[in-house]
C-alpha cells in the first residue's frame, strides 16, 4: 500500500522513478540472494562495475551465439 500512496502523491513526471524504485524493492524481496545484496549495498561492500564493462560483456555475448 505504501508504494500506491508514493505513486499517487508524486508528480506525474516522477511517476517512472517511484515505480522503478518500488520495482527493485519488489524484487529484492523475492530474490533468494536479497538480504545478502542489500546488506553490502548498504555497507559499500556491493561490487560494481562500469555501464561500458556492461556494455562490453553484452556484446561479447551476442558475439558468441
């Protein structure tokens, strides 16, 4: 109920970012691995990486199939 009450208060051009944002909550709450990935998220401890490493992994993969 709460992310409905954010998504009706919020502007219409903010409507995209609440429901992205409730969307990650969605699912972390599902994922089996979720408590794990919040709690190094939340201690600096989450490995990141580069939207171009992304970027370059996927097109790796398209290029293997």
């Amino acid at each position: 109920m709460e992310s409905y009450r954010e998504l009706l208060a919020t502007a219409p051009k903010d409507a995209e970012g609440v429901l992205r944002r409730w969307w990650c909550e969605a699912m972390l709450d599902t994922a089996p691995f979720g408590g794990r990935f919040t709690e190094a998220a939340l201690n600096g401890t989450l490995p990141t990486k580069s939207v171009a490493a992304a970027i370059a992994r996927r097109w790796a993969a398209r290029a293997a199939r």
